[in-house]
C-alpha cells in the first residue's frame, strides 16, 4: 500500500511539474569581424584586377573603371564556387588542368601587355566609353581572374578557416562567405577606379607622361604574366 501511495504520489509530481521543451539552437553565422578584415586586406593588395582597374579608371574614365571592377568580380565567380563545391580540390591534384588554365592566363596577360604597349588590340585608351567598349572591358577583366587558377587554390584554403567544423550547413555558410567577398571586392576596386579618375586630368594633359603611365602598366602585366606562367602549385 504505501509503495502504491509513493507511486502515485511521483507520478503526480511528474505532471505538476512544468515541462521544458527542447531549446532550438539558432547555428551561429560564420560572418565574424576577422573574417571582415582578413578580406578587407586581401582585397586591398593590388594584382592584377586592381591594376587592369586602375589603368581603365586613368586613360579611360570612371564608367570603364566601373565596368573593370564588375568584371574582375565575375571574374572570381567560377574560382568561389568550385571552392565551394570541392572542384578546386581536383584542379590541385591534377597538374594538367592547372597547368592548361595556369599558360592560358599567362598568355592572356602578356597579349593584354602588349596591346597595351602598343596601344592596338588588348586595350586602347582612346575609344570612347561606348555601351560596346564597356562590354569589352568587363569580359576582359572576367577572363583575367577566370584564368587565374592559383585563386580557386586560394579560395579553397581560405574560406574553410571561416567554417566551424560542427556547422550544419557548411555549403550554404560558404556560399555567404562568398557573396561577401564579391561585393567587398567590388566595392574595393571601385574606390581603386574612382580615385585613379580624379587623376585622369593630371596625366591626359602630357602625352609623354600618359606614355610612360601606359607602358609602366604594361610592364607589370607582363611581369604578371610571367609570374603567373613560372608558379607552382
């Protein structure tokens, strides 16, 4: 009887008591301020896109700058997803496609370096800022990062570091490191265009001047190019 008592007194302590449900945990988002930075400064170091930029923002103007930095943002699409998806995995382990993409680059830039030192082909500083000329600016610095293998290798080693190992959705976290990379990268190479534009007036007033800027540029897509043929992985 008194065990009887003792269960029936328990299980009424049971359905007094209030009932706690489960806590949903919201999964942190991995936006973090060093990722912010650490982004910020890899922006900011001039290569390529920054300097092909540059250069339109100068001899062409600020609607070409623009353009530049849309297409040196689209350029680095392809490199963001296939680290996103694991492809950039393959690329380093097969040397030959490193390689093919590696050389096609190589040679993109030295034919952008000598159409720039020549003023004909790869780019001309003379054209006016024509809706086709835009065009032609940013498939030209799209295909600059698209065939820049070593930023799908970067990519891939970089934006892991932001993603915690015990994170649900790892893809979609990657996919919004991503996005916020492209737009500070955007926004940065604007800035770049702008404030080269604001010294347009000061360097189109000298033909020697503007000849020694122009092919100053074209040197170091040259040295670029050759940088980029001689890399290892």
């Amino acid at each position: 009887m008194t065990l009887t008592i003792a269960v029936l007194l328990l299980n009424r302590r049971q359905l007094l008591a209030p009932h706690h449900e489960p806590s949903l945990q919201v999964e942190p988002m991995p936006i973090s301020a060093e990722f912010l930075l650490t982004s910020l400064v890899i922006v900011l170091i001039p290569g390529t896109g920054v300097i092909y930029t540059v250069s339109n923002g100068l001899f062409v103007g600020g609607r070409a700058a623009t353009a530049a930095a849309i297409g040196c943002t689209f350029g680095i699409v392809p490199h963001l997803l296939a680290s996103v998806f694991g492809l950039s995995a393959i690329l380093h382990m097969s040397a030959l496609a490193f390689q093919c993409i590696k050389y096609a680059g190589a040679i993109y830039l030295l034919y952008l370096a000598w159409g720039m030192w020549k003023e004909t082909g790869g780019i001309s500083f003379n054209k006016p800022e024509a809706s086709g000329g835009l065009m032609q600016i940013a498939v030209r610095g799209t295909l600059i990062n698209i065939l820049n293998p070593k930023l799908s290798i970067f990519f891939l080693a970089f934006l892991p570091l932001f993603i915690s190992p015990e994170s649900a959705r790892p893809t979609l976290h990657m996919l919004l490191l991503s996005a916020i990379f492209m737009l500070m990268t955007f926004g940065v190479f604007v800035v770049y265009g702008i404030c080269a534009n604001g010294l347009r007036k000061y360097v189109t007033g000298s033909d020697r001047l503007m000849t020694i800027i122009q092919r100053s540029f074209a040197a170091t897509f040259a040295i670029l190019g050759i940088k980029l043929a001689a890399t290892e992985r």
